[in-house]
C-alpha cells in the first residue's frame, strides 16, 4: 500500500444539534477540536461520512451532484435553519462505493434526492468551511447490528490506499436524559468508566480479533446502555474500526453539554 494514499479515518462526537455552529459555551473544547482537526490531516480528495442520523434497511448513499440541506433538528433559533454547506457530492464514486459493498454480499444503493444531515454539515462546517471538497453520505443500517457495521468497515477497505477521509459521526456518550444542557460538568462515574472501555478497546495493543469482538459485544461494557440506551451514535465507530483494521490514536477526550466524548484517529 502507498502510505501516501492511505485512507483516514476519524471517529468523533459531533455534539448536540447545531449547537456548535451556534456558539454554545459547552461545546467549546469541541469547536477548537474541530477546527483543528484538519490540521493533523492530509487534504483529502474526497469525504466520506457515517452519520447517526440516517438509518436504511440497505446501506444507502447520497447521489446528488448538489446534495441539498436537511435540517434533521427541531426547536432551534431561526438561523439554525439558515445554516448552509454546498460542497459537492460525487454520483460516480458513490456508484462506485455501491458496487464494492455489493460485491461483498452487503445490499447497497443510491438516493439521488437526501441532503446532507447535521451530523455531516455541523462538523464539517467547522473543519473545512470553504466546503470545497467533495462529501459523501453513508447510512447505517436498520436493526443496529453492531457485526454488520463491522462487516460495512470490512468492505470499505478497498478504499484504503486512497487519498479519502471517512468520518464516523456520531457521540461516545448519548443519553439524551443525562446531558447537561447547561453545561454543567458534574462528575459520572457510569460514564468515565465506559468511556474508558472504548479508549481501551479502540487504542490498546489488542489483536485485531479480540478489539471487532468486544465492540461485536459492546452491550457487555460497564455502564453500556446508560452510555447508549439506543446505540446509533455508537456504531459509525464500528464502520471506522473494520475499515482501519489496526489501533486508533486517541485525539479528543473532554466534555461536551456536560459529558465526557471522545474522538478515535487512525491514519499513517
């Protein structure tokens, strides 16, 4: 493999709603994270992002030349909805992307209309706000099966020795209850210690096995389901790992809306 051309990949906490775009106070170790970010990368050529936000029964991909805004939130000021990022989509890479997952048995397919959701444009917006680069959109899959994101990573894998960034966006914490709006820090042992768990699990010295396997049976990490009651903005992480295949560096571990999140990085 050219290590000039490896793939990068980045799992990260995008926040709450647009509230990054907005300034809010508890995100600000986010923010600076963000917008630094791009700084410990090379440009890519293309972006790929997993979001929490989209579920399909296949893995589905955006195919829109132009992909236009889709403001999944609710409740916000008025310039929440007024927030824009056109970078371009690219139709023959996601046919391309489309081809490959179906080689490997995973149903795949395209959705020409589907704009961009906030966990794709709010972090984006921060790491490379001339939007110039062209951006994908990936789905996850129904039924959150944590073997088939894994197997979804697997198959990317023959994009590793290209120049393109995949981003798994999600939150290592999100338990709506238990945030502090606020942004109160308050400390959670329940927390810490899953947090911990996953720091170890993505970073440690682990056969590359034994690291699918505990992600495989993430349920069983202490304080899982407080972590996750529903796991959607755990799996882009899986995506991340399978693609990868090796140990991640830890870039991120602070708080955010009260709650500690971090952030895996693996690349050359």
């Amino acid at each position: 493999m050219n290590s000039e051309m490896q793939a990068q990949i980045v799992y990260f906490s995008h926040g709450g709603g647009p509230l990054p775009i907005l300034g809010d106070s508890s995100h600000q170790a986010m923010i600076e994270f963000m917008k630094n970010l791009p700084s410990q990368l090379r440009k890519p050529d293309l972006i790929l992002v997993v979001s929490a936000h989209w579920e399909e029964i296949a893995v589905t991909l955006l195919g829109a030349q132009q992909p236009p805004m889709f403001y999944d939130y609710y409740g916000f000021p008025d310039r929440a909805y007024q927030i824009t990022y056109p970078a371009p989509g690219n139709p023959e890479f996601a046919n391309r992307v489309v081809d490959i997952l179906k080689n490997n048995q995973i149903a795949a397919r395209i959705d020409p209309t589907r704009g961009f959701d906030h966990g794709v444009f709010i972090p984006l917006k921060m790491m490379y706000p001339q939007a110039d680069i062209p951006c994908l959109q990936l789905s996850l899959v129904r039924g959150l099966d944590p073997g088939a994101h894994l197997a979804l990573g697997k198959a990317l894998q023959e994009l590793n020795n290209e120049n393109i960034l995949l981003i798994g966006s999600g939150f290592s914490f999100h338990n709506m209850r238990a945030f502090s709006w606020q942004g109160t820090e308050t400390p959670d042992t329940a927390s810490d210690t899953f947090q911990n768990w996953l720091i170890e699990s993505c970073t440690g010295a682990l056969p590359q096995a034994e690291r699918e396997q505990r992600l495989i049976e993430w349920e069983k990490a202490p304080s899982a389901r407080y972590c996750h009651p529903r796991e959607e903005h755990l799996l882009p992480l899986h995506v991340c790992v399978g693609m990868a295949g090796r140990p991640a560096k830890l870039v991120f571990d602070d708080h955010i809306l009260g709650k500690r999140g971090v952030a895996f990085l693996w690349s050359e």
